[in-house]
C-alpha cells in the first residue's frame, strides 16, 4: 500500500466521518509499509501548478476573446490576440514559476548552509536554540530537553530541525524546470479552450455570430471543471469550489467585453 493511496483513504475517511475506514488507513502494519514510499507520488507533486496554470490560462484567454468580441474586431482578430496571449502569458507563468522555485530552493540552501556551520561551530548555541523553540511550544521543561537530546544525536536530523523550528522552512523537492513545463502546458491546454470553435473556424466555415456564445459555453464548462477540480489540491467541496471559479473568471470575462464595448463605441 503506498503512502499517497493510504493518505486518500485517511482523508476520504474523515471527510465521510468513518471511524472505521480510518482505523483500517491507520492500521500500524499499512503504515509502517508505505512510510518508505512518502517520498514517491511522481506527477501528484506538480498537480498545484497544473490546476492552477490551467485556471490562469482560461480566465486570461477567455478575458481576451471576450474584450475582442465586445469590441466585435473580428475572427481573424481574436485568433491573433487570442493565441499571442495564450502563448506569451504561459511563457509568461512558467517562467515566473521556475525562477520562483527555483530562488526558494537556492535560499534554502543557503540557510541549510548556514545552519549546518553553526551546529558544526557552536552547538551549545544551536542546543540551547533548540531548546528555548521547545519551549516556546508549549512544550514542559523536560519534555524539551528530551527533545532536544533526540534531535541533536544526529547532525542531519538536528540540521533539518533548525531549519523547520527556526525558520520555519521545508524543503521543496519539486524539480524547477518540471514545475515550469507542467505550468505552461497546463495553461495552453486550458487556455486555448476559448479558442477552439474560432480554431475550427478555419478548417469549416462557421458563422461568426454563433462563434462567440459557442466559446462562452466552452469556457464556462471549463471553469466550472477546473475549479472543482481544484479540491484535489484545496479539499474543498467540489461544487462551491466550481462555482467560485466559474464566478471568478465570469467576472473578469463581462469587465474585458464590457471595455472592448466601450471602445468600439469611442473608435465609431
């Protein structure tokens, strides 16, 4: 039994109140054998950025076609605001999702460096540290002493205890330039939703009056999915989660057609 699939089952246990499914996601054996596999979990890591990019990139994209055919500028119009978008703001957000990654991980590090130096050079400081963080917790005198004598027999685990208590850091495992890819890949595959009946429209002549309701309808399913879809990340209820986004990215779609209105009118 792997650690994420017995994790599932804690959480789908407590969500539906059964003591009895969590005493069998709980049970000591099940536990002991998935905890060598805590590490594992392949894509699940990387999901937040894939949800995430992927809502970006339909609310941006939609906001777009929708300022557009507010302004009634055309197909040929949307197609080239529309995929210029798509592709410059998901270059746009996985850039910005590796360098930020990939900067926490450097600062990290470096504190790690540091850290690591200052238990190696003054470990009574580091102890007492420690100790004092124990303490602090709410934690008895004598529970944080012993605390403190099991954390500082191995560097590591003391190095790694600094880091969590002090400076209340994790380590981010996440591979920087995955973490890019999965955001720009799922921002275009998102995105370019709004854009697919205009797509089409090049290959099968479709009227350019049903082209937009046909986007809208599109990209509210969309929204709606991607948004219940978030719970996987935030576990929240999938419909309130749904609706949310869906008003969300509603909002900023009638604000960017209300503004192409206004300046068609302003242009004549």
């Amino acid at each position: 039994m792997g650690f994420s699939k017995r994790l599932d089952e804690a959480r789908k246990a407590f969500k539906k109140g059964d003591p009895k499914a969590a005493a069998v996601a709980h049970d000591p054996r099940r536990i002991a054998q998935s905890a060598s596999e805590r590490h594992g979990g392949g894509g699940s890591q990387y999901l937040g950025e894939m949800v995430y990019g992927g809502l970006d990139g339909i609310i941006t994209t939609f906001a777009v076609v929708s300022g557009v055919a507010g302004a009634d500028l055309g197909v040929k119009v949307v197609l080239i605001m529309g995929l210029a978008n798509l592709f410059a703001d998901g270059f746009s957000m996985a850039t910005g999702a590796y360098l930020s990654s990939k900067s926490e991980q450097e600062y990290y590090h470096r504190e790690k460096q540091r850290e690591s130096w200052e238990v190696e050079h003054f470990p009574d400081g580091e102890r007492t540290e420690l100790y004092q963080l124990y303490l602090s917790q709410g934690y008895s005198e004598e529970d944080a002493r012993k605390l403190v004598e099991i954390k500082t027999k191995d560097s590591q685990r003391w190095v790694k205890s600094m880091m969590v208590e002090e400076l209340g850091m994790m380590e981010d495992e996440r591979n920087p330039l995955v973490t890019a890819l999965a955001t720009f890949a799922a921002f275009l595959t998102a995105g370019s939703v709004p854009m697919l009946i205009y797509l089409l429209g090049l290959l099968v002549p479709i009227p350019s009056a049903v082209s937009f309701p046909i986007a809208l309808f599109l990209s509210v399913g969309a929204l709606f999915g991607l948004g219940a879809a978030k719970v996987l990340v935030t576990e929240r209820n999938a419909w309130r989660s749904g609706l949310e986004m869906l008003a969300v990215g509603g909002l900023a779609a009638a604000v960017a057609y209300l503004v192409g209105a206004a300046l068609k009118g302003i242009g004549g």
